[in-house]
C-alpha cells in the first residue's frame, strides 16, 4: 500500500477501508510516512469528510496505532467521562471517586490545560506528591482495590493521534468535526472502557461557542462511540461563564473537595452538574436503571461521607497527602499577593464572561500558553459573586492572586474586561442544556 493511493482516494471522495485507515495511523505512529503526506490526507479528510462509519474505522484504527488498557479481569462496568475544557471545569477530582463508591470502575485518564481551559491533571498536582504518571501496572491493581484511579496518557496509548494532533493544528484542519471526534475517541477506546459520558460545553469559554455547533459534536461523539461498541451518551452544558467559584488549581481543588464532603451550597452550579454527571454514568454502564435513583445514590454517597473517604484513599495510593482532603481550607494555599475586585455601584452581577475569565487566570499564573510554561498552583481567582447576585458599593466580587506584582496587575486589569454588572437582574441560565443519547 501506498500513501500517495490513500490520499488521492480520500482527495476525491472515496470512502477509506479499515486496512487504508491502519495503515495510516501505523505510519504516524511509527514515523514512516512523512509528515507532508499526512498533512495532505488531513486536508482531504477535511474538504471530503469522513462519513459516521469511516469516523468510526479512523478511531479505531488511531486507538490500535499503539498500545491499550485491558480491564477484563475486573468484572465491575468500566466507565470514564471526557470534557471538551472549560474554565473553573473542576469536576472530575469529585467525580471520579463519587461515581467509584456507586460500584462501577473508574478508571479516568485527564490532561493537562491549555489557553484559558484548565487540565485535571494540573489541578491533583496541586497535592503535594500526588502521581498522575501511574504504571499499567499500578493502575489495574489500584482500579482491583479501589475501582478508581485517576491517571495521565501513557506514551503508547494511541501515538498516532499525538502525531496528528499537532498536524490539525498545523495545516488548518482543526474544525473538521469527524478529526475532533476521531482524536478524542480514540484515546477513550483504547481506554479500555465499557461506557462514556461526554460533557460537551457551549459559549465563550468553549471549544464549540455555539449551541448549535455542540449540538452537532455531541450528536457525532455519541454516534461513532455507539459504532465502537461503546455505551455512551452526551450532556451539553453552559460554559459561557465559569463553572462553580474557583478559577486556578489550588483553589480548585478545595473547591471539588468542600462540595464531596457535603457543602452543596457552596456553588450550586458546580454540584448540580457534578450529580447530574455522576447520575448518567451510572445509567450508561447499566449499574442503575433510572436516572431518579442514581441522582439520589450519588446524593446519599457524598451525604454519609463514602465519597470523601473514596478520595482520601485515592490521594494516598497515588502519593498524595492524606490532609488534602481532611482539611482543604488549611491545607490548599492561596498565592501570598492578592487583590480584590469591588462592586463601583450597586445592582447585579450580570455577566462574567468564561473565556476572558481564563485568559486573566493566565495571566496570573494559574495556566499556560506552552506546555513549557510553569504554572503557579496557588495563582486563581475565586469569586465570591456570580451571574444574577445582588451587589451593593465596596462589595468583593472577586478575590485573584498571583505571586507576582506584575501578573497580579495585569490579571486583574484582564478580569475587569470580563465583568458586567448593572441594574438590571439577568435571567437565570440553565448550566445543562440537552441530554443526547
């Protein structure tokens, strides 16, 4: 077989076979076929999109370029969730163990942030010692004893999307939905899990801004992965202003850990969400058969304390600091500058807006714009008003920290841009939006 055949095939609209398609991601995995070429196929792949079953082959084909997880000795349904980024997005650090203690595996492998959107994997460093690059290994024993760990990629799962990843972006392929939903399957399916849920966000702060473009995604992802034989089903979800309080990594995380120890009034949003989340997975991998008594489950586990204690094992077996999660208030440190950010008039918070949120959670130091930056752990924002909160003059809105004079300025100059506020009240927001299944 040869390269050149594949791409003059797919350059004039002919469907790829299995065999054209394994060919395609052994030689970005292995480095046999050039860069130029596999540049080329992107582009055809783009001005001819791949059909829902060539989606579905290219997925599998990237997922088999190297090296996948096998749960099949543990009997439990395995189930993981993938979000398309967000900025105070911290859900997964009380997921992953809240959905564990339902009696399903979790075996839950995150990224790193990027731009204005965080990583989870960012966020657990910001324990002391904590270990995102687990052996296999470590991760079947720890998924046998626990039914959860939560685990960065591991260089041989699917390199093929790695290679061509950094292509789309390159050669201006990004937007072509059938190579988005390729590059986040595949890595998923050689997972090695039963079942997905997708958290498909929309508005400013998100990968898809409009409704409609995330209508389509989820549409797609759930599609293709039923193809693949998985049990899936998307939720589309309001980014167009942050997620819960905390914007950062530290404060993130005391965050997600105050919430699964049962301060469900602490950002509303960020909990429903969370239920709602931990609910649907259970559904799909067939645990429990309505979504009524799931959510309930999910309530009673972080109501009798089994979630937080389900998290406070996982710190410890992957090097974490116990104290993490018996006091977060103490343990989690703010970055030792700080400036708060008061209401002029009284009225309303209106708006703050998600992406611009992020971009001054950069600034400050709580991401990046490499993946060679270093980011700050205790650099963040936490805002102490929301969307539709009454405000009266002096009142704190917002609370940044940086441990630089310049990026405290410079941040906080970033977040006034995103902050509205007026007389008027505005209308309350749904935080989720549709239920694809």
């Amino acid at each position: 077989m040869r390269m050149i055949d594949v791409i003059i095939k797919k350059r004039g609209g002919k469907p790829l076979t299995q065999e054209e398609f394994n060919f395609v991601a052994q030689g970005a995995a292995k480095g046999t076929v050039p860069d130029y070429q596999l540049s080329a196929f992107l582009m055809a792949c783009f001005l001819n999109p791949l059909s829902d079953k060539e989606t579905a082959l290219f997925t599998k084909a990237m997922a088999h370029s190297g090296g996948r997880l096998d749960f099949s000795s543990t009997k439990l349904p395995k189930v993981d969730k993938h979000s398309t980024g967000g900025v105070g997005d911290g859900i997964s650090m009380a997921l992953a163990p809240l959905v564990a203690c339902g009696g399903v595996a979790v075996p839950m492998m995150s990224g790193r942030g990027l731009g204005h959107t965080g990583g989870t994997l960012d966020k657990l460093e910001s324990m002391k010692n904590f270990e995102v690059r687990v052996p296999v290994k470590l991760i079947y024993r720890q998924i046998q004893k626990l039914n959860v760990c939560m685990f960065g990629q591991t260089k041989d799962l699917a390199p093929a999307d790695k290679k061509l990843y950094s292509l789309r972006d390159a050669t201006g392929t990004v937007e072509s939905r059938p190579l988005i939903v390729a590059s986040i399957l595949s890595k998923k399916y050689a997972e090695g899990v039963d079942s997905l849920l997708m958290d498909v966000k929309y508005g400013s702060g998100a990968f898809m801004q409009k409704l409609e473009d995330s209508r389509k995604l989820a549409r797609a992802l759930v599609s293709t992965a039923k193809l693949l034989g998985l049990k899936c089903r998307a939720l589309i979800t309001y980014m167009d202003q942050p997620l819960g309080r905390a914007i950062g990594n530290a404060n993130e995380m005391r965050q997600a850990i105050q919430i699964l120890k049962g301060d469900k009034t602490l950002a509303p949003d960020f909990y429903e969400l969370l239920i709602e989340e931990a609910a649907n997975m259970l559904v799909i991998s067939g645990k429990v058969k309505d979504i009524k008594k799931a959510r309930a489950l999910m309530e009673e586990k972080i109501e009798n304390g089994e979630a937080a204690a389900k998290l406070r094992e996982m710190v410890k077996w992957q090097g974490g600091d116990p104290k993490s999660v018996d006091d977060p208030e103490g343990y989690f440190k703010d970055a030792k500058l700080k400036l708060e950010i008061k209401a002029e008039a009284s009225g309303y918070v209106q708006h703050i807006d998600a992406k611009t949120a992020g971009m001054a959670g950069v600034l400050l130091g709580a991401g990046r714009n490499t993946m060679e930056d270093v980011i700050d752990y205790g650099a963040g924002i936490w805002l102490s008003k929301k969307s539709g909160d009454a405000v009266k003059k002096g009142d704190v809105i917002a609370t940044l920290y940086a441990s630089d004079k310049r990026r405290l300025e410079d941040g906080a100059a970033l977040f006034k841009q995103a902050l509205k506020t007026g007389k008027k009240k505005p209308a309350a927001y749904k935080i989720i939006k549709e239920v694809i299944k």
